[in-house]
C-alpha cells in the first residue's frame, strides 16, 4: 500500500496500542482523537485505577490538602478506549506486532505507544524493606498507605534521600509538627538535580524549619522489632535513630524489563527513540510502528549536544506524548521533533523551587538576581560558554526570560545587566555537582550516551 | 470535577486562590497547593478561577455540569507545554 493510503488506512480503521495508562499515555490517547485517529484504541497499565496525577501525592495529599484515592486527571476530551487496567504487559513480539499481557491475552496492534514510565527504586536489603513501616512513595496506593500512617502520628519519620520527593515529604511533616530526620548520601539536599551551591540553600530550608538532615551519611541497615515493625535506622557514621515510619526515596527505575528479548533497544535507562519518538531497535535501527513517550524514553536534544536524555518530568511526559501521537498517524514530511526545554517545579517549606533547562550539565552558577541568603534567587548554568540551565526559588517569573536564553545559546558567563543582581551576583562560581558515577539519591534527569562535542568516551561501569 | 494545574506555567499569581479559596490556596510566597478533587458546588467557583487564570494553567472537566467532560483552558495551542 502507497503510504499516503496506508496512513489515511490507519487513521480509519487502525489499532492502536497504549502501554501504560498514566499522564503521558492519556495525553497521547486525547492527542490521537483531537487529530482524527477514529480507529481503535486500547489502554493497557498495571495499575487498577484510570490516569492520576503524581506530583500531587508528595504535596497536596500529604498537607491534607487533597485524598489520596481523588488526583484522577481531567479529560481534555472523549477518548472512546478499550480499558485494560489491572493488567501488566509482560512482553512484545515485534515481527507479529502483539503486546502480551500478565492474564495470557495478547493483544494485537498497528502503532504500539510505550509509556510504561519509572517506578520507584526500594530499599535494597529485601528482608528490611519488608518491614511493617518501610514505605515508597510513586503510586496512588503508596500514598494512601503513607497517609494514614502520618496522620496517626508516627513519633519520628526517617526519610533516605534528599532529592525532591524525599524533601517534600520531610517538608510535609515538618508542616504538621511530625518529627523527622532526613538521611542524605551527598553533601547537601537536591545536589544531583541543582549542584552544591544551590544544595546549600536547600539545607539551610531544612534547617530552619527543623529537619534533623544528616549529610554525608549512607543508611547502612533498618531494623525491626520482634513483630516485624520497623524501629530504628543505622547510618554509617555509627549513629542510630528510632524511628517508626521509613519512607525510602532513592530516585526511580525505569519500566523496561518486560521488553527484554523484545529486540527493541531497550535498558535500565530507558527506551532509546529518535527525536520524533520512534523508538530503535537493539541494533540501532529505528523502528516505524513502535513510539515511545514519557519517563521511560530516552531520545537526543539539539539543545544539548543531541544526548540522549530521559526526564522525569511532568511537562516532558504531556509535550512528549502529542508529538508520538501526532507522529503516529502522520506521514514522514508531516512528521515533527520533540523539542521540549526540561522543566519542573517543586514545593518544599513555603518555598517554589523551579528550572529550566539541564542544570547537571552545568559546569558553573551564577547568581543574576536576588541572593543565596534570602533563598529568592535566580541562579544561570553554564556550559562551554553558554546558558545550559536556570533554576529560581520564589523567582518563577523569570524562568520564560532564561527559556529564551538557552533555546538561543546566550553566552555565559552572563553579560547583560539584570534586575536585582548584587555584588555576589557578579562573578561565575562552580555550580558543584557530584560525580556522576556516584549514586546519590537518583536525578530527575539522566544523561545518557555521549556528547559527539567531546570526540571521546570514557567508559564507566553503571552501578545501576 | 477533576482538576489539574500545570505548574511548569503556573506564575503564582493567586488569581484562583482569590477566586475558589476552597480549591486553590499558596504556600508561601508563590507555591500553588490545590485540590485536584472538587466538589460540585465549587463548579461555578473554578470556572471563575480557569477562565481568570493569566497563564491559562488550569484544566479541569466537569465544568458544564456532572460527567461531562468541558473543554478546557490552555489547551490546542499549538506550542502547549
């Protein structure tokens, strides 16, 4: 069949596959209709409930500003789909063009999309993590488990890592009186995402409104009562704290496993795609009838060097999901790039933390405007001599100004005058990351393959 | 009524904590805390505050009346993000 009519085909009478039945896979199934696709559509995820938001269950729902079991996202519109939810896909058979799935059915597809996304990383020791009181906090039912426990009272929260869900969480119980403590592997909170000088800040916030932030310790063990309830964490400093609630946030890993064998090129870091969200196969060859979107895709960006970057990012995952469903159904010259800039937000004690950009790319930090030491700033990344990065505490409204400077390649360090930029402002410092290779509490962005600016590759062994 | 706000382009103008106070309220200077989950009454409320909302950030179904999914703020632009 002549492409034109093959396309024209699909979007009568095609089958449409969704593997995972979360923001991106409904943005992507909303996009599909709003562009004419009237063939069908199946909706597959593991979990039982329809698409919810996630940001919500470490913020709003811990204040006891929103239940738990009602983030239930909004429709954009009718999406007349086959709802097979409660159920895993558990593998892919790409030459037959069938997905099967955990109940033995296997369903059969036209254009597959992937968004099976992250799941979070849990406490290693199995036998600990076991335990009555040991929590994650990624699904709708981590956070309605996590819920009561809080509002019964708990003495102490011991919260592992200081990235962003574990800083909200210790932000969310400091609002209401609960005690807690907050292990961190690196030097300071949030340092995988924003560096050590902005980490600085962060653990002045946790300071200030009394966390017990232990920093440059690892959690070497939990240990539980004679009944299996969790009763007290040991750190490698020797210390050990009681506590009787345990929330593990070590970052995510990404849901690719059931691809295994599959042939796609498919890893611990995602699903490879090219920038128009068609994913590859293990040799390296794109694929024309498998899509990719989300957390769990990883796909080269112009802006930075065309590395491949998977984000976990709630902005990434809706832009993402309408470029794969537009792709999906269009012909290759109506097809278009997914050129999103990464961005995201966080909440944590009374403070609005955003960024632009890839910040952990950043080699230096300069602070334009507002100061460290009244945690309203805006501090600019650079990297080989351009703006890579921005990130604002309570500053958000000039975030679109430095989109602009890193969609154009604005030279760093920054030139220009700016509004409320003081002395300390002035000059270029290290923005301080830690070793890539060293695990800390997982960044919400990963780079992955190389920069072709760099012309070489030194191979380091994930830990993965 | 299920709701939703992007908060990559929320600025924290406050415009929906003036208006649905119930739905939306700040924590500190410029984070919005909201509601995903609203009650029907609320429904003429957040209509106010999607339609008052200067970045278009809020989506929410339901605004016509129970079940029936409304079109929303800030979506169709062709750069959405």
């Amino acid at each position: 069949m002549p492409a034109e009519q093959f396309h024209e085909w699909l979007r009568r009478e095609g089958r449409i596959v969704v593997v995972g039945a979360s923001l991106a896979g409904l943005r992507a199934a909303e996009t599909l209709r709003a562009e004419g696709f009237r063939g069908s559509l199946t909706m597959i995820g593991d979990e039982p409930y329809q698409p919810y938001d996630r940001p919500p269950l470490s913020k709003a729902v811990l204040l006891g500003k929103a239940a738990p079991d009602r983030t239930d996202l909004p429709r954009r519109r009718d999406i007349d789909a086959v709802w097979r939810l409660g159920t895993a896909a558990t593998g892919l058979d790409l030459a037959a063009q069938r997905v099967r799935l955990a109940d033995g059915d296997e369903v059969p597809y036209d254009r597959l999309l992937i968004a099976t996304g992250v799941r979070a990383r849990p406490w290693p020791k199995e036998e600990e993590a076991q335990l009555d009181g040991v929590f994650v906090l990624r699904t709708r039912d981590d956070a309605v488990r996590l819920h009561r426990r809080l509002k019964a009272g708990p003495r102490r929260v011991f919260v592992i890592g200081a990235g962003f869900t574990g800083s909200e969480i210790a932000s969310a119980c400091r609002d209401q009186d609960i005690p807690v403590t907050v292990a961190e592997r690196a030097d300071a909170p949030l340092v995988g995402a924003l560096g050590g000088v902005v980490g600085a800040v962060a653990a002045e916030l946790h300071h200030d409104h009394g966390v017990d932030l232990r920093t440059g310790v690892m959690v070497t063990g939990l240990e539980g009562s004679p009944v299996g309830r969790v009763r007290a964490a040991h750190l490698s400093d020797g210390s050990v704290v009681e506590t009787d609630l345990v929330v593990v946030c070590l970052g995510a890993t990404r849901n690719t496993e059931w691809l295994t064998g599959s042939g796609l090129g498919a890893g611990p870091r995602g699903i490879a795609c090219d920038a128009g969200c068609r994913a590859f196969d293990f040799r390296g060859i794109v694929t024309d009838d498998v899509y990719v979107a989300g957390d769990v895709a990883r796909s080269p960006h112009p802006l930075f060097s065309y590395q491949f970057l998977s984000l976990e990012h709630w902005g990434n995952a809706v832009a993402q999901a309408e470029v794969a469903a537009h792709n999906m159904i269009s012909a290759s010259s109506d097809r278009i790039p997914h050129m999103w800039v990464p961005a995201f937000w966080s909440s944590q004690f009374g403070v609005n933390i955003k960024s632009v950009g890839v910040p952990s790319m950043g080699e230096q930090i300069m602070i334009t405007q507002g100061s460290l030491t009244e945690r309203r700033f805006v501090g600019v990344y650079g990297y080989q001599g351009r703006v890579i990065a921005a990130v604002s505490f309570d500053n958000t409204r000039w975030l679109e100004f430095y989109e602009r400077q890193i969609e154009t390649g604005a030279p760093f360090p920054v030139e220009y005058p700016t509004m409320d930029r003081r002395p300390e402002g002035r000059k270029a410092m290290p923005a301080d990351f830690p070793d890539p290779s060293l695990p800390t509490h997982g960044p919400t962005v990963t780079l992955s393959g190389y920069s072709p600016a760099d012309r070489r590759l030194v191979f380091t062994p994930s830990r993965h | 009524m299920r709701l939703v706000v992007d908060l990559n382009r929320c600025q924290g103008y406050a415009q929906c904590a003036f208006l649905a106070p119930d739905v939306f309220t700040m924590h500190g200077e410029e984070s919005l805390v909201y509601s995903p989950w609203a009650d029907d009454e609320q429904r003429e409320k957040v209509a106010r505050a999607v339609a008052a909302c200067p970045v278009q950030a809020i989506t929410a179904d339901g605004l016509d009346g129970p079940g029936e999914p409304a079109a929303a703020a800030g979506q169709g632009a062709p750069d959405a993000r």
